[in-house]
C-alpha cells in the first residue's frame, strides 16, 4: 500500500463511523463570548469540554499582562532557548514554578505534550525500563518511545500489578522511572499515590507524576495530588501543562533533585524546537498568581462538578469512578457515544467526544469538563438535557 493509500483508508473508516457533515473532531468555533461561551455554525454554546478549569482565559489580569508582554517583546521568540536565548519571563516563571511547589528547581516547555516528551526521553535510555499506568496519556506514551526504554504497563491504578511488575525486574527497577497522572485525563479518576510512592520507594525507582489535569484543581494552593495528599517528598518529577486551568500555552517540570537542570543540554524535545511566546508565558505567569491564591475557584469547581456528577449519576449514566474536572460518559459503542455528542450540541452543549481507540477498553466516552466558571444554574440545565437525551436515545 502507498503512502497515500494509507491516508484514504483513515478517511474510509473515518467515513463509515461518522454522518456526513457532521464534524466532530476540530468542531469550528466561530466566535467565542467568555470561558464558558461560544458560538458553533450559527448556534450559541456552552462550553462543557475545554479545559478551563479555573476559567482564568479572559481573568483581566491575565489579559492586561499579555497584553503587555506582546507590546515589550513581539508576538514570537523565534527559536529555542539553547540556541536563541532564555527571555527574562521563561526564567522567572521557573522559578516561580519552583517556589510554587517548593522545590529546588522548574523547567519551562513550550507545551505540556512536550514535557513529558522531554523529561521520559532524557531521564530513560536503551537498557533503562518505563513503568507506565495503561491509561496514561499519549504524551506519556510518546516519550517512552523517543527514549528507546524498555516500555512496561500496568493495569490502570492496579498497584498490586504494577509492583508485580516491579519485583519481576529485579535489579533493573533501581533504573526504572515510574509514571502517572494526579487526575487521569479519560475517566477523571485519582492515582493512589500513597502506594505508588511507598512502592517506588521499596524498589528504588524514580517516580514523575503529571499533574496537568490536577494543577489549580486539588490541594489548598492548587499544586495538585502531591498536595492534596501530602506527599511532594516522595514524587521525584512533577510535570504539567499551562493549557488547561491556568488558561495559556505550556509545559513544565519541577524537582527537588539538582539533576534537573542537565536535561535541558540533553532533551531533544527542549532543545528543538521554539520556546513559549512572551505573551503565553506572562499570562501563565499572571494565571499562576490567581491559581495560588484561587480557593474560592476551586470550591466553585467542585461544588459544580458534585453537581453534575450526582445528577448524571442519578440518571443512570455510567460514569467514571469519581467525580472531577473531568466527568467521563462511558458508552459501550461509537454510535451511542456520537448520538449523545450530537444530541448534546443540538441543544447548545459542546463537550468531548472520545472513540476508540483513543477511549480505554474499546469503550466510546463523552467527556464533560467542568469550570468554576459555570454556574450551578448552568449545571441544572446541563442535567435536564442530559436526562432528556437519556429517554429519547437509551430507551
Ligand atoms: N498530560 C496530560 C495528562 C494531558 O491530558 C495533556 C493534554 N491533554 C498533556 C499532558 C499535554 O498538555 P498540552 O496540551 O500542554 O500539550
């Protein structure tokens, strides 16, 4: 098969799952009214599959320093730090990344897909080992790959398989680096994090935990699960992403080991490629400020994703096992996942539709992200369309 053959049998199949017309992935946004509103075809929607968490992307301190930025130093760096230079914003939202989590030392990446690439690629090597949950998100994946470490899954949060998997290693687990996720991106779930930690620490590994969907979202400051459950010491390497609650674009990694910092003349996905605009970096920065400080944001997300969740639950969806920023639909089939999307969009809800194989267990989802924008009112109606389409598609 050519090349190009290869790219008509992605549309063919593409073709037979989806109507005509209908574009669910890269769905066009016309217009966009605020955090939480926007305008699809010549509809006006809700949006409930943004990663928003914390609604800061029109937060006007956020705007005005952006602003401000783009004004001073241009709308692009142009090139890499190692080649083109460090702006004075990356620096100090390093170090403010690392004072944040009180830590020795933060990296910055031009995005959250390039710090997991990054830091997996620069700490595994050939010989070396990557324990990863089977849930783990692409970027994880990724950088396992670019690392050309051996590449072990666990079964999703199953830490009784992932120390089987350990103690098989023998030796080799003290040049393991174990991954997972604060808030797994698909189904909303929580590491167990106390096992994780206590294991690794039995065999010697070295742990990275990604807190992209956690960051702002647990914890009293909002640094995610290693502050929610009190345990930063026995996290290695923390990783996240400015582009869900703190509104921007972004990556970055903190650490208590001085190590750190040798990645950066090692990590080809640091190295390569151009470092984060000046604007995204100084409304990262302004974001992580109100994220710190933003306890009556996270209360108003939780008591909205409560919300939505008991609700949905009460209706008989089948839902992911805790209630979150994310709250996962779990359909058993492609069809009844897109009729829900659409079902959801005719009557102004936009969220995320999941299909396999990017959904786990060959399962379709519909994925709802909260915001502590929305309102509890916002989440009623959210909840009667919900149970509107339950009748008119499920029985
Ligand atoms: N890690 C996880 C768990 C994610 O869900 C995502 C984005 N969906 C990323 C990393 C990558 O973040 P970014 O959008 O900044 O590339």
């Amino acid at each position: 098969m050519s090349l190009l053959d290869k790219l008509d049998v992605v549309a063919a199949a593409r073709k037979a799952l989806l109507p005509e017309g209908l574009e669910v992935f890269g769905t066009p946004i016309e217009e966009v009214y605020s955090a939480t509103e926007a305008r699809v075809g010549d509809r006006r929607i809700l949006f409930l599959g943004t990663n928003n968490y914390l609604g800061l992307t029109f937060a006007p301190e956020c705007l005005q320093a952006a602003h401000e930025a783009l004004d001073k130093e241009g709308t692009g760096t142009t090139g890499s730090r190692m080649a083109n230079g460090s702006y004075s914003g990356h620096r100090a939202l390093e170090r403010e990344f690392a004072d944040f989590y009180h830590c020795h030392s933060g990296i910055v990446f031009t995005t959250g897909y390039q710090a997991n690439l990054a830091m997996i690629s620069g700490l595994a090597g050939a010989g070396d080992v990557v324990l990863i949950d089977g849930d783990s998100h692409a970027s994880i994946y990724d950088g396992c790959r670019l690392s050309g470490a051996e590449i072990i899954r666990f079964r999703h949060n199953d830490v009784a398989d992932m120390e089987k998997r350990l103690r098989r290693l023998g030796e080799r687990s003290r040049s393991t680096l174990i991954v997972a996720e604060g808030i797994y991106s698909m189904l909303g779930d929580q590491a167990p994090l106390a096992e994780i930690v206590s294991i690794k620490n039995a065999y010697n590994s070295i742990l990275l935990l990604d807190e992209a969907h956690s960051l702002g979202v647990l914890g009293k400051t909002g640094q995610g699960l290693v502050e929610e459950t009190g345990l930063i010491d026995g996290v290695d390497f923390i990783t996240g992403t400015f582009s869900k609650s703190l509104g921007s674009i972004g990556g970055y990694c903190v650490s208590n080991h001085p190590q750190l910092d040798q990645l950066r003349y090692i990590s080809r996905p640091y190295i390569f490629t151009a470092s984060p605009s000046p604007a995204t970096i100084a409304s990262a920065r302004a974001a992580l400020k109100l994220l710190r400080d933003g306890t009556e944001l996270r209360r108003q997300l939780w008591q909205n994703s409560r919300q939505l969740y008991a609700r949905l639950k009460a209706l008989g969806y089948q839902l992911g096992p805790q209630p979150g920023p994310v709250i996962a639909n779990i359909l058993d089939s492609p069809q009844q996942a897109l009729m829900l999307w659409k079902g959801l969009l005719d009557h102004g809800i936009y969220v995320n539709l999941i299909l396999p194989p990017a959904a786990p267990e060959g399962k379709a989802l519909v994925r709802c992200s909260v915001s502590a924008a929305h309102t509890s009112e916002q989440m009623d109606h959210v909840g009667d369309v919900f149970a509107e389409l339950r009748k008119s598609i499920f029985q």
